[in-house]
C-alpha cells in the first residue's frame, strides 16, 4: 500500500455505525478518501454479490462485522470477504476484533489464511456503549443501567482512540502487517463506577444494577431480541466478563504516541451534548 495517503481509497465497512463513522472520519484527517460501505450506499455483507463493486479500486480496507466478531457467520463472512478483496488487488486490511472473545478467533484466523496483509485491532467495552446504544437507552430513558457484568472491571476504551489507530494503522505503509494490537483505556473500571462517573458528569442519578447472565438472556428475548441471538450473548458474556480483560495494555500509545482518552473526560463531553437528555 502506498504512503501517499492524499492518493489512497480505504473502504469502510460500517461507516455509519458507531466505531466506522469515527474510522472514516479519522480516515479522511489522515487524508486519505473514504469509501463508505453501507447498506444504502449498496454494500451487504449478507450479499456477496455487492462487495466487489464497493472493494474494486479500494486500497485498504477496515472491517467490522456487523452484530459481534465472534458470531457462527463471521468467520465465514471475513473470510469470504477477504479473499475477495485479495483477488481484487485490496490486500491491505484491517479487522476490529474483540479482546479476550476466543469465539473470535475463528474470524481472525480466516483473515490471515486470505492472503491479505492484515492487521487486528482488538478492543472490548467501549465507553461510548454508555451514550450510545441499548445500554445508554436505559441510563436516557429509566435512569439505570441492568448488566450482567457483576463488578468485574474493564479498561473501557474510548471509540475515537479506535478510530485513530486504525487510521493510523491503514496509511502507515506496511509498519503494523503482521501484527495484532490490543488496545484499552488508561484505566480500569468497574461498571458501577463508569455509570457513577457518568451520573457525576450529567449531575442526575442513575444506578448500575447487575443481574445473573442467564436472567439477562431472557431480559433480552422479552425486548424481541430472537432467541439465537440472545443464547450467543448468554454464552459471550458468561466467558468474556469474567475479569479476563482486567488489565491495561500500551497499544495505544504504541501507534498514536500518546496516552488513551479517560473514561471521565467521554463522560464529560457527551455529557456537555446531551447524550443522557430524555
């Protein structure tokens, strides 16, 4: 892949979700083009027959399978994806990957066996899942956040941190090839304490209340979630919010030469836009 990033076309898979908007817009400030890979723009990672005409012409690309990386179709569906981009002449890829999620594995694996000059990024929690999403639905709208992650503490890692190493990962020449980076917070969190800091932030209260994992697998399936899905989340989270991720890493400040952002300052920021407003 060339440096000249003036002169480089990265497509972004999910670029109107919550980690692919912030890459594109990280993507275009490094200035590279962006190539936005979406559903309304003609992009369905269900549709093979779609990617060819979003990769043909691209020279990088990032990948974010939609619903979790470490869902039965994702390794298929990465795979799948990545060797056609190979065939097509885009070799430069990177995955978000999820940290600690071995049902993840499979889909890494499938990258590296495409032939592609890879990089995977692996994060966990993101600090934006509390402004964004179902979870801050319930903090917005019901002034409580009902998890199952028990206390267990997580080094939450702000999305925009994502977005600029993955930016800095895609117009860096063939520095990163090779190489999966981990990337955290500076800090670790309880989630009691992440909802605490958000609730010092918005200066309303709100209460962290965990609940045992199978009980939230119903919770879900009552709110219309299918059933499959919920039974993949059940077994996800049983594994993943065991403390495995308790422990912080330099990855960021490896690419982008400086710290993480901290959870209170997210907070303080999305406070400041209303991300918590009913």
């Amino acid at each position: 892949m060339t440096t000249n990033t003036r002169n480089t076309t990265v497509m972004v898979t999910g670029a109107s979700g919550r980690t692919g908007s912030r890459v594109a817009q990280a993507v275009r400030a490094a200035g590279s083009q962006v190539r936005e890979a979406t559903r309304s723009r003609g992009f369905d990672w269900e549709d093979p027959t779609t990617w060819a005409d979003t990769l043909r012409g691209a020279d990088a690309a990032y990948l974010m399978y939609p619903t979790d990386v470490g869902s039965p179709a994702a390794a298929e569906g990465v795979g799948a994806l990545a060797r056609e981009a190979v065939g097509l002449g885009v070799r430069r890829l990177v995955l978000l990957s999820a940290r600690g999620e071995d049902q993840a594995l499979p889909t890494e694996e499938a990258l590296k066996a495409s032939g592609a000059d890879w990089t995977i990024v692996r994060a966990a929690w993101f600090a934006q899942n509390f402004s964004e999403g179902p979870l801050a639905d319930g903090l917005r709208e019901g002034g409580e956040l009902v998890f199952p992650a028990g206390e267990v503490e997580e080094p939450f890692i702000d999305v925009r941190d994502i977005a600029d190493v993955v930016a800095t990962v895609l117009t860096s020449g063939d520095r990163y090839v090779g190489q999966t980076l981990e990337l955290t917070g500076p800090r670790l969190l309880s989630f009691r304490r992440a909802v605490a800091e958000v609730s010092a932030a918005t200066g309303t209260e709100l209460t962290y209340i965990p609940v045992p994992v199978r009980a939230y697998g119903e919770h879900l399936i009552g709110f219309g979630v299918p059933r499959e899905e919920a039974d993949f989340l059940v077994e996800l989270f049983e594994t993943l919010l065991d403390g495995r991720n308790a422990r912080l890493t330099d990855g960021v400040h490896q690419v982008l030469g400086r710290g993480p952002r901290d959870f209170a300052d997210f907070a303080g920021e999305a406070a400041a836009a209303g991300a918590w407003k009913a």
